[in-house]
C-alpha cells in the first residue's frame, strides 16, 4: 500500500472543491482512495459559524449532536451514528470561523466521487472524508472516516480460518477507519497543508454504492455500550 499526502493551497470557503483537488491531483490510476479533510468539505459547503464565544461553540455543538456530555477537555457527541469530539465542530485552521459536519456526509462523498471520477477518467475510486478522533484511554487523536464512497468500509472475516484452523467468530476490519487513520498521519494537524491524502494498492473492495450502515455497530453490542449507558448524555 503506498499512502502520499498531497500538499495544496489554502481552500476557501464555497471554493468549487472538484476543481481544487483536480488543480492539485491532475491525475490518478485506477483503484486509488482518496482522503479529505472534513473541514474541505464543511467549507465547500458553507457550513461556518463566526466564532463569537466558547458557550456561542457549545450552543452549536449540542444542537448538531445526537447526543452530548460534557468532559473536562471537551464535548463527547454522538453525531450519525459514530462518537466524536464536539459534534466534529472546529476551529483549528478555520480563521476565525468554526466549521460544521454537513448532515449527511455520505451524500457529500458521493457527489465529489462521482465529479471526480468523470475529471479523471476513472470508474475504481474511492473517497473518504476524515476527521479526528480520541481513542478511550489512549493519549493524542488520531484519523477515523466520517463518511466514504466506492468501497466496501467494512471487511467481514467471520468464518475464516487463523493460522491453526479456528475458524473466525466475530472479526470484522474497520477498513474504512483504519485508511484514515493512516492517512491522518501524514496529513498532519497543525500547518502542514495537506488536507488530501491519495492511497494506491488500498486492500479493500471497490464497489459502486457504499452502504453507511454497514459501519455502524449495534449500540446494545457495542463493546462501550456500559460506559455510554453509565453517564447522563444531553439529549
């Protein structure tokens, strides 16, 4: 798998993003996976807020959650299914403004594939909008995927073998989330510039329709399930 961060211009708000990542990536091979940042995508579609207070941030962040729980160091949200930070509300190189998820960040990955693909020339492309999140218990943030298209996220290995015949009972890849992680890690937090990532010989399957609950576990199987339940959420 090879992973190559992509260094641009700074992207303007209600910028043509299409445009902006063609003018940066002229080209790309078939089967390639492409990261952007979430904060490309809240820009390019006007999502901002004029950064006036931190309870102006707050107010914002409890409203675009599902639910939310305030921690010593920030929000705790739930937002479409996945546990993020604030409501993936932010304001690191945001001038000013604080920049908003939009409300189906699957729609978004489909449509700049689709404008894509057509630029390039290219039918095996798969797009993935990342953000930052924080393990349970583990210092610093890492890269997950908060939507994507053109690849199956999620690899099933149940009833595979291991290395000595047992057989696989409940193994599924977060494939989706782990390409982002790793792509995260080149694409830098800070000044870097580099809110595009493209991978080449990703091992995951295209398709042409990607399916967003396939990424979503059950909440009452879901191994943070007692911890959720044990505090009071907003909401």
């Amino acid at each position: 798998m090879n992973i190559t961060p992509v260094h641009t211009a700074v992207f303007k708000e209600r910028e043509d993003l299409a445009a902006f990542i063609v003018r940066h990536i002229p080209s790309v091979p078939e089967e390639t996976v492409l990261t952007v940042s979430s904060k490309l995508v809240g820009l390019w579609k006007g999502l901002t807020a004029a950064y006036k207070s931190r309870e102006q941030k707050e107010e914002l962040i409890v409203r675009e959650s599902d639910a939310a729980l305030k921690t010593p160091l920030a929000w705790l949200t739930i937002k479409n299914g996945m546990v993020m930070t604030n409501a993936g509300i932010d304001e690191s190189n945001a001038d000013g403004k604080l920049i908003l998820l939009p409300a189906d960040c699957y729609a978004c990955a489909a449509e700049l594939r689709a404008r894509l693909q057509t630029a390039w020339g290219v039918r095996g492309l798969g797009i993935i909008i990342t953000d930052s999140m924080i393990l349970p218990l583990r210092a610093g943030i890492i890269g997950a995927a908060v939507a994507y298209a053109g690849f199956k996220g999620v690899k099933d290995l149940r009833g595979r073998p291991d290395i000595f015949g047992r057989k696989l009972g409940v193994t599924l890849v977060d494939a989706a989330d782990a390409l982002a992680a790793a792509c995260a890690l080149t694409m830098g937090e800070a000044d870097e510039r580099r809110p595009l990532c493209l991978v080449r010989d990703a091992p995951v399957e295209f398709a042409d329709a990607a399916d967003p609950d396939e990424i979503k576990y059950p909440p009452q199987d879901d191994l943070y399930a007692p911890l959720l339940k044990a505090v009071k959420l907003i909401k």
